[in-house]
C-alpha cells in the first residue's frame, strides 16, 4: 500500500473514531471501511489503473467524515477535512481536486461523472448488495429517526425503503452485471414483506 493511502487511512480511523456520534448506527467507522473494501473491488474489476485507484481509495476514506459535523450537507465538511488533510501531505492540485470531486458524486442522488467517480458511487451503495441488508436499512432508519426526526410506520419505512432500492441503479459495469443481481434478491425480498 502506499504512503499516502496508509497515512490517510490511520488519520480517517483516528477521526472518526474520536469525532462520530454514537447514534450514527450506519454511517459509521464500519461503514467506511466496508466502502474502502468495496471500492478495492469495484475498482479491480473497472481496469482502473494505479494513479486512479489510489484517487478512489483516498476518496473512499474521506467520503463520509463530514458526518462529525453535520449530517444534511455532510458531503461539504467531507470535503473540507479532506482538502485540509490532502495540502498538509502536500498532495497535488489536481489530485486533491479529483478526490473532491469523487465526494461531491456521492450525493443523493448521485450525479458521476468519471469512472472513478462511479466507482465510489456504487461502492457506498455496496450494502444494498449484502444478505445483511435488513441490518443496514434498519441502521439507516434509526438515524433518520434520531438526525432528520423522520419518524416512519411500519408501512411507511416500507415503502420508503422499496422506493430508493427501486430507484437506484449501479454505475459501473461490474455494479451492472455483478452486483445489480445481488441487490435484486433485496428487492425481492424487501417487496415480499410488503406484502
């Protein structure tokens, strides 16, 4: 691993374990590493070559640690830790600039435009993929909760829950052909309990 992955990896672990709330029950440390993982994946199998897999992988680290500040515009803050992070290494302009533009893709709904870009993209969506995923909507739906005060039924988690695994769509062509098929179990599965 290189140099500056393995330094920003050891600042992101150190950052968000002392920073994160413990009601972020989803977008937590876990989370981040399961996306760093995810985006190794997606990525190895995108052709992306050294100097964008080490982009994706910074990106990958830093996308979510505007959690600590904020959780509606958490992208922002992201983005500002990582630019402030990235200088003091001495990275380069235009390095850093694509690891901010690979955070601002991630927003819902998400909008990439570089392959690299839609490689995160579809590594932050990765847990739609798991048999898990109950465990992660449930997740998602306490923060709502306790974030947003977004209270939902039953029924209307439901559909809440339906609509955004229904609207989504993986960008890259491995999220295509490999995890869509994963993520279709979910469906079926999410819609079975509807009914």
């Amino acid at each position: 691993m290189n140099q500056l992955i393995e330094s920003v990896e050891n600042y992101v672990l150190l950052f968000l374990k002392q920073k994160l709330s413990s009601d972020l029950v989803f977008h937590n440390l876990a989370h981040t590493s399961e996306v760093v993982n995810a985006a190794w994946e997606i990525g190895q199998n995108s052709d992306l070559d050294k100097s964008e897999m080490e982009i994706l992988i910074v990106a990958a680290w830093f996308h979510d640690c505007g959690y600590a500040y904020a959780y509606t515009g958490h992208e922002e803050e992201s983005k500002k830790i990582a630019k402030s992070y990235l200088e003091k290494c001495g990275a380069n302009t235009d390095f850093i600039l694509s690891v901010l533009a690979c955070i601002e893709a991630t927003k819902f709904p998400q909008r990439p435009r570089t392959m690299v870009e839609k490689v995160l993209c579809d590594a932050d969506l990765f847990h739609f993929t798991k048999t898990s995923y109950p465990h992660y909507a449930k997740a998602i739906r306490k923060e709502f909760e306790v974030f947003l005060d977004k209270i939902y039924s039953e029924e209307e988690w439901q559909k809440v829950n339906t609509s955004l695994l229904m609207a989504h769509n993986y960008c890259t062509e491995y999220g295509k052909s490999v995890l869509s098929r994963f993520k279709d179990v979910n469906v079926e599965l999410v819609n079975k309990k509807k009914n």
